[in-house]
C-alpha cells in the first residue's frame, strides 16, 4: 500500500539547507543526483516503510541511510510516511535527538 509522504518543518528545512549546501560546495549535479537517490529511497519507503531498521538511537523511529553523510528517520501508518526529520550524520549525534523531539 503507497503511503503519502509528509514532511515536517524540521525535515523540509534540513533538506533545504542540504540542497543549498551540495549546490554551493559541490555542484548542481551533485545535487541532482542526492535528489534522484532520495527520491528513490522514499518511493520504496512509502511502499515497504518497515524494511528499514528501527532507530536504535530514537525510539519509535525507523531510520533509511541515503549516502553516509545523511540518515532520514521516520515513521509510518497506513495512511502516511513522516518524515521526522533529515540528519546530516557529520554533526554531533546528541543534535539528534534534540531534531526529533
């Protein structure tokens, strides 16, 4: 069953920010490609959300590696795919949990 993909506030603006970041640094098309790779990650998500494994950092969370430098946690229902938030894993991990509360 496809799911709706939502995100909260504080996932479309990491996500901004990401974007911004791999544009400004790396290139558009090192941005494009983390686009396509997001996006097929979700697409397989919002069909198969419990095939990533549990958060074992946040409870009640599941968690979806994109590249190694960024980790989407998530969590779903029948109805919905929620995008809690999209974590740059370069940072200081305790930000984390602050990200999900």
């Amino acid at each position: 069953m496809s799911r709706k993909i939502v995100l909260s506030k504080r996932a479309s603006r990491n996500l901004e920010k990401l974007l911004e970041y791999l544009e400004n640094k790396w290139s558009k098309r090192v941005k494009d490609n983390f686009i396509k790779k997001l996006d097929k990650a979700l697409n397989i998500l919002k069909d198969k959300p419990e095939t990533s494994p549990k958060s074992e950092v946040i409870k009640g969370l599941h968690r979806n590696v994109i590249t190694k430098q960024t980790t989407v946690y998530y969590k779903f229902n029948s109805k919905k795919l929620y995008i809690v938030t999209i974590f740059d894993t370069r940072q200081d991990p305790t930000k984390l949990k602050k990200e999900t509360e």
